[in-house]
C-alpha cells in the first residue's frame, strides 16, 4: 500500500472540498433555473387558460351575433331593404372580425407544429395594402381612424412596385400590425403606413399615435398569448397570439423586426423582408407557385 504524506493529504482533501463547493453550487443554480422554469409553466399555464377563455368568447361573441343578425333579417317586412342593408354590413364585419381570428388561431397551429412553408410569387405590394386596408374596413370605420400610405420613392396612382416573396405570409403580417395599431389606437387618430424599397429589401414601417408600449414591455410581446395591459385589454379583443405570428412568419421569410415605442405616444412597427431567392422558388418541389393577386384569406 503506498503511503500517503501529509501535503498530498491536504492537497487531497483541498481538491475534495473545492468540488463540494462546486457541486453545491451547480445545484443552487439547477434549483434556481428549476424555479424559473417553474414560475414559467405556472405563467404559460394561466396564459392558456386566459387564451382558451378568450377564444371562447371571440368565438362564440361574432357567431351568435351573426346569427341573431340574421334571424333579424329573416323576419323583416318586404320593403325594409334599407334596415336588411345595415343588418347585412353588420353581419359582414362580425364575419371579418371571426375571419381573423380563426386565421389566427390555424396559422399559429401550424407554426408551432413547423408546418409552415414558403409559397413563393411575385406581386403588386400597393394592391395588397389596398386589399388589407379593405379588410380591416369595419375596424377602421368603427373607430374613425384615418389611414395614409406613403411610398418611397413615390408611386404615382396605378403605379406597381413588384416585389417577390410569400404573398400570404406579408398579408398575415401586416394585417396583424395595421389590426394592433387601429386596436390600441384611441378613436379618430392617425395610423400611417409607410413603404420603402431598400436596396433589394422591402421595408414597411406601421405607425401609430395610439397607447405606446413601455420598455419593460417590449421585449415580452413577441411571447405567445401574452397582452400587457388587462384593463385595456377588457375592451379590446384579441388573444395574444398575433405577435408571435408575426414573429415567426417574418423569421420564416429571413426577415427583421423592429419596435420604437413610448408609452402614451405610439409605436413603430418595421418589418424588413428580403426578396425571395431563385433556390426557394426552386425548393418548391410541391408546386406551390401562387398566381398574382390570387386570393388566400
Ligand atoms: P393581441 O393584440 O391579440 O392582444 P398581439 O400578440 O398582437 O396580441 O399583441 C400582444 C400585446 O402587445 C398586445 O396585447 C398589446 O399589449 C401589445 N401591442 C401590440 N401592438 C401594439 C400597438 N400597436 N400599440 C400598443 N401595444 C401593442
């Protein structure tokens, strides 16, 4: 057996120590990221249940309007055209309102199961910010808000400015901003719309002067079903996800996304997208080639 002296003993012993120490403290930073992942699922869990609540009531709000709506014009007297009109426009904008939801819902499906891909085509962008404009009428009738747009350089009526990528994607990602900034918007105020061709990318900024986002906020509203404000959002609908559409879409197409916003100001949403490339549209194997202007909502 060999002898082992005094200081290697110690050294030993020293070496021991400092792995206990070591251990020990691993293990107060394991229990401290278990409490946080913990803490987490509690709040992913309370945000499901807010979410699943929110569904229901955005769901089922729209749908037995649009039911009452219609039994309303079933019983109406012949000649009451004028009153079957209004009936009609508010059918549509419960219809659009329950439109967007669902759309919502199923894409976020979809992202989380990465069934997501690129259908590339190339389009007229004017046309598509007129048709969303035209979407979110209701919306933007409700509530007074005056909409601009602005090209850079200017385009002149009729003017195209084509660009490629995934049609649906840009008009799920911009329906949500534009929706958001009519939403957190107060009635009558501005939302602009600004487009600009940056090199090869297309840059499109939607801006608001409405409720503002504080900066301890910021960097949490990308996060699924999360919505800042509960008083504010008692009178708004929504359910959290749109933002973190957003998010995924504008990464699935190699894009950015930036915030400016103060709270009680307004904010700036910019999404940066470059055009699709040649091996995407030849990645597309499944035939997935979209038409110009073809319709997908
Ligand atoms: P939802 O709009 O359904 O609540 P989103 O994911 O689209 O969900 O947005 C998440 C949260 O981010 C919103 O609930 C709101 O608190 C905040 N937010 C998003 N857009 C704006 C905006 N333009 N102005 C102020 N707050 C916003």
């Amino acid at each position: 057996m060999t002898k082992i002296n005094d200081k290697t003993l110690l050294h030993l012993l020293k070496e021991q120590l400092k792995k206990k120490r070591n251990l020990e403290k691993e293990n107060t930073q394991l229990l401290k990221e278990v409490k946080k992942l913990n803490q987490k699922l509690l709040e992913s869990e309370s945000f499901k249940s807010h979410f699943i609540s929110n569904v229901t009531n955005e769901i089922i709000n729209p749908f037995s309007s649009v039911k009452g709506l219609a039994e309303r014009i079933i019983h109406l007297k012949a000649g009451e055209m004028k009153k079957a009109h209004s009936l009609a426009k508010l059918i549509y904008s419960e219809s659009a309102f329950l439109d967007f939801q669902l759309m919502n819902i199923f894409m976020a499906a979809h992202l989380e199961t990465g069934e997501v891909k690129m259908e590339i085509s190339e389009f007229d962008i004017p046309h598509l910010i007129n048709e969303i404009i035209e979407y979110l009428k209701p919306e933007i009738n409700k509530k007074k808000i005056a909409i601009e747009t602005y090209y850079y350089p200017s385009l002149s009526m009729g003017d195209k400015l084509l660009f490629k990528t995934d049609r649906e994607k840009l008009r799920f990602i911009l329906v949500n901003l534009v929706s958001n900034a009519i939403k957190f918007s107060n009635d009558g105020s501005l939302v602009t719309i600004h487009i600009k061709t940056e090199g090869d990318n297309l840059e499109i900024k939607v801006q608001d002067e409405g409720i503002g986002i504080s900066k301890e906020n910021l960097n949490e509203i990308f996060d699924r079903f999360k919505r800042i404000d509960k008083k504010i959002h008692s009178l708004n609908s929504g359910n959290g996800l749109g933002l973190s559409i957003v998010d995924g879409l504008v990464n699935l197409m190699n894009g950015k996304i930036y915030i400016e916003s103060e709270k009680g100001k307004g904010s700036i949403f910019t999404v940066v997208i470059p055009p699709a490339t040649n091996s995407e549209l030849l990645s597309d194997e499944d035939g997935l080639f979209v038409d110009d202007e073809e319709e997908k909502f």
